[in-house]
C-alpha cells in the first residue's frame, strides 16, 4: 500500500510539472506573438490625414484580417461556438462533459487571431480553458493518477501562475473559482503546476511583472473613506460591462444575423473605433501600466472606459474570442484613474492615486471572474506591498457582495446558468442531473392485462407481497395503475378502479427530476415509461439509495485524494 501511495506522489508530481511547463511556454508565446502582431499596427501606411492629425487604417485592416482568419478556423475545425473557462468550470464539477479538444485548441487559437488582430480580449481566459485542453490531452495518456478534475486545475493554476507570474494566486484560483472546494488531494499538484509555471516563466523567459505600481508608504486613513465610497460605482460598473457582454452574446444567439456579417461588421466598427483610439484595442496591459502611473488625464480616461466596454461586448460577443478577465481589470483601472484624478483635482495627494487606480482594478476585475481572494493576492504578489493588497482586499470584498446580490458570482456563472447549469447547488447536485432514470436498477413489478381477472391479480399480489400493480395492453402501453385495496373494495372489472393517470417517470428524466416528482408521490412503486410504454417500475428507496451512492463517491473521491494508481 505504501509503495502504492509513493508511487502515485511521483506520478501525480511529474504529470503536474510538465502541465506547468507547458503551459508557461505556451503562455509566453501567446502573449509575445498577439505583442507582435500588434505592434505591427505601428508601421506608417494607410493613413488618414484631418485637419493637422494624421490618423492610420491599420486597426481597421488588421481587425478584418482576423475575421477571414477566424472564419478559415471555425470552418477549418468545424466549431460553431467557443469554448472558456465556464467549460473548464463545467468539465470539473461532472464526469460525463469533459473539456473538448477539438473546440478547445480552436478556441485558443481563435483567442490568438482575436489579440494579434487588436480585438479587444483578455488573454487570461483562453490561457485558462488552454491549460484545461492540455491537461485533458495529457490525462488520455497518463492513466489515472490524479484525477480529471484535479488535473484540470492544475492546467488553470498554471496559466493563472504563468499569465500574472503569480504562483500563489494561481493555485487559490483553482479552489476557489474552479473546484469551488478546498482539496486536499489535488493540492499537492496544483501546487507544483502552478510554482514550475512561474519558475519556467521566469527562467526561460526572463519575465516581467504583469502591473507596474510605484511603491507607497503613505497613511491609508486619508484613502481608506474613497476606497469604501468607490465600491458601489465599482460594482454598477462590472455590472454594466458584464451586462453589455451579454446583450451582444444574446443579440449573436438570436440566429437573426448571420456570423459573417456580425464578424465583419464588428471588424470594420471596432476598427474605426480604433483609429481614433487606438488604446481601447489589443490586450491593453500598457495601458493599464500607464494608468497606474496616472500618465493619462480625466477626459481620455473618461473615454477610453466607455469605449473599452463597447468594444469589448461587441468583439467577445460578435464572433471574436477572447477573455473578459484583461478588459475588466482595464476597465476597472480606467475607472480608478478618472475617480482618483477628481480626487486629486480637489486636493488628495496625487501620490494615492495609484492605490485607488488599483483597488478599483482589482474590485471590478473579482467581480468578473467571481474570484476576490485570487485578486488580492494577484495583487500582493505583483506589488510585494501590504498597503497596495490591504486596499485592494476591502474594495474587492464590498463590490464582489453587492454585484453577487445584483447580478450573481460571477460572469462564467450567469454563462453556465444559461445553460440550465447551477453550480451554486454543488457537485452532487450536477452529477444527479446527469444521471437518467433508464440507467437506474429497477424494482420487481407485476403487470397485468386488462381482461386479467380481479381474484387472480390479488392472488398474485399476495404471493409477491405487493400492494400496487400494473395493467398494460397487448402492446405494453401502460394502461394505467392498481392497488390492492381496490381489489378488496371490487372484485368486479379492474376497469372500474385502475388509476389512468398515475404519477409516471419517464426514461429520459434526471435523477433531480425523478425525485421532484418523487415528492409529491403516495404509493409503492412509480411506473417507468418510454412514450406510454411500460419500461419498469421503481420506488422511493431506490431514488433515495442512488442519492447516497453519489454522496458517497464524492466524500471518498475527497477522502481518498489521489490514491487512484492506475
């Protein structure tokens, strides 16, 4: 047992040090290559001259560019609709859906066209559902040890370690917004995913930090009273951005545009957009750099947070793809830098306006992704500083509980919500939606033509020691439903006293089903049908006993850890 147990530690190690890797490499490469492609916009051709300003086409040609280039892709693959974290979310909270593929490679490299062409995207979230793809690809050939998903997690911590270079906020990640548990199992691979990440990042690659804050000793008494006062605009605007995502995705899913039309004509508006405000466009960490060193003035942060929102909901929901995590903490720093600049104006040292640009960064951007703690330690782990972490943990706590009393945990949440999927119920909840009546054990039960005589049905009871029966016809159809004090009351014509319309299950309803309908039941057993044919039959206990079973495999699956050795 022993060697059992140390054998699958070097295993689940190994396997959570290549993940890392891999995605730290990948992760690099994402960022640097959508870097590159969107430096090219900077080359003097195809300008547009008003009055003395000279204004440059690019964005426009390059956003048209990565539409043909994303159509070629969605064709190419044959993927209609993208894949992100809410799947990797999903994948990890059910075994029948796991993370596709096929979908999954498509979609990040959608995500990488969508960045390279000046979309406005984040990149966080394809990084993620990447690092899940990977660890699904990785798990076809690794056997089972560790589990789906925790290995998945181990793929997010990883592009959460590598994105921001912070290993501590990717491994919290993975609990908190992904596994939604503390697992003592999984943390020993999340963990080492998510520090090789970092340290291959920061080996290999040399990197940066993500956010580059001056260092503050200041008293946090004189900020403390805004930071508060900020939280419910911080709030109504990760709302209006998470909001204005969803009218567009809605508008997209409505079927009444055609993806080509949507897809070029966000390329040409988003682009023309871009001409005159080239810093709404791309991944947007320069700018978000710039406005934590408060390089822009009141008015262009006034209209690049506007214009940020549009863009985004028009690019994420109009057929580009990308994540929403990159936008909402630029618009979350757009928004601290015009708050603090009013501040500033009226006599608040300027020096604290980097404290609240970040705060209200981090505030909007937890909102987002529903992950407060994961936030405060991005921002601790970027800036080493206590002040910066302190602020940022008392803006993200207050607007992340007035926007999960108004709008819900989180945008992935309402995604997945969308779908008919709650996660707020638990794991046992979704497994038992998964599971269909037919796959349940039956129960014994008699069946009984309708010219069957009353004496020998209740004869036959009485041997069974049965107190319900079924009458179907020559071909099966459930006729309807006896009780054996019917039969006392008249022995007659079973005719006169079968129940037609007793409460029925079909085939096809899910556990969650079976029992709702269970709950208003009186009797022994409830008839099984597929259409109106009498498939089975099955009681209260018997729904009850596959509820425990799954509670059961969930606490040992905890319990146990990893201690699956393939």
């Amino acid at each position: 047992m022993r060697k059992e147990v140390f054998s699958s530690l070097i295993a689940q190690t190994l396997l959570a040090l290549v993940v890392g890797i891999l995605v730290a490499i990948t992760a690099h490469y994402f960022v640097e290559g959508a870097r590159y492609l969107l430096s090219l916009r900077d080359v003097e051709i195809l300008s547009l001259n008003i009055s003395d300003s000279s204004y440059s086409l690019v964005p426009i040609v390059s956003m048209l560019v990565a539409a043909v280039l994303i159509i070629l892709v969605r064709r190419l693959l044959g993927v209609t609709k993208w894949s992100g974290p809410a799947d990797s979310i999903y994948a990890l909270h059910q075994s029948k859906v796991g993370v596709d593929v096929k979908i999954g490679i498509g979609s990040t490299l959608a995500a990488f066209i969508s960045a390279g062409g000046g979309a406005s995207v984040g990149q966080y979230g394809p990084l993620v559902h990447f690092g899940a793809t990977l660890a699904t690809i990785i798990s076809k050939f690794s056997g089972k040890f560790i589990r789906k998903d925790v290995f998945i997690a181990c793929g997010v911590a990883a592009a959460i370690s590598s994105g921001f270079n912070a290993p501590i906020a990717g491994i919290i990640f993975a609990h908190e917004a992904l596994l939604r548990r503390f697992s003592i199992g999984g943390l020993a691979p999340i963990s080492v995913a998510s520090i090789v990440a970092a340290a291959t990042n920061r080996y290999l690659f040399d990197a940066d930090l993500a956010f580059m804050v001056p260092s503050s000793n200041l008293e946090l008494g004189a900020v403390l009273p805004f930071v508060i006062i900020f939280a419910p605009i911080c709030s109504a605007v990760a709302i209006l951005y998470m909001v204005s995502l969803r009218s567009c995705q809605r508008i997209a899913a409505s079927g009444n545009y055609h993806f080509n039309i949507l897809i070029f004509g966000t390329a040409i508006t988003v682009g023309l957009i871009g001409v005159f405000i080239p810093d709404v466009l791309g991944l947007g960490s320069y700018q978000i750099n710039q406005i934590l060193m408060s390089n822009y003035d009141l008015t262009f942060l006034l209209i690049i947070l506007i214009a940020k929102i549009l863009v985004t909901a028009m690019c994420i929901g109009f057929g580009f793809f990308g994540g929403v995590f990159g936008p909402a903490l630029f618009v979350g720093a757009a928004l601290g830098g015009f708050l603090s600049g009013l501040l500033i104006q009226v006599g608040l040292s300027a020096e604290y306006g980097s404290i609240i640009a970040v705060a209200t960064l981090a505030a909007v951007g937890s909102s987002v992704i529903g992950a407060p703690l994961t936030v405060v330690l991005i921002i601790l782990e970027l800036t080493g500083s206590y002040q910066y972490a302190l602020m940022a943990l008392l803006s993200v706590t207050l607007c992340s509980t007035l926007t999960y009393k108004l709008f819900g945990l989180s945008f992935f949440d309402r995604q997945l919500l969308d779908r008919g999927i709650d996660l707020s119920r638990g794991r046992e909840y979704i497994h038992m939606t998964q599971i269909r009546v037919e796959e349940l054990e039956h129960s014994e039960y008699l069946a009984f033509n309708p010219e069957s005589s009353p004496k020998d049905i209740m004869r036959d009871m009485m041997e069974k020691q049965v107190t319900e029966a079924y009458v179907v016809d020559n071909e099966n159809t459930l006729v309807g439903k006896i009780n054996i004090v019917s039969l006392i009351e008249d022995t007659e014509s079973i005719m006169n006293i079968i129940d037609k319309t007793p409460v029925a299950l079909q085939t096809t309803n899910s556990l969650t089903e079976a029992l709702e309908i269970a709950s208003d039941f009186v009797g022994e057993s409830i008839p099984i049908v597929k259409g109106n044919k009498l498939e089975g039959a099955i009681t209260e206990g018997d729904l009850f006993t596959k509820v425990l079973a799954i509670q059961d495999d969930l606490r040992n699956e905890e319990t146990e850890g990893n201690g699956v050795t393939g």
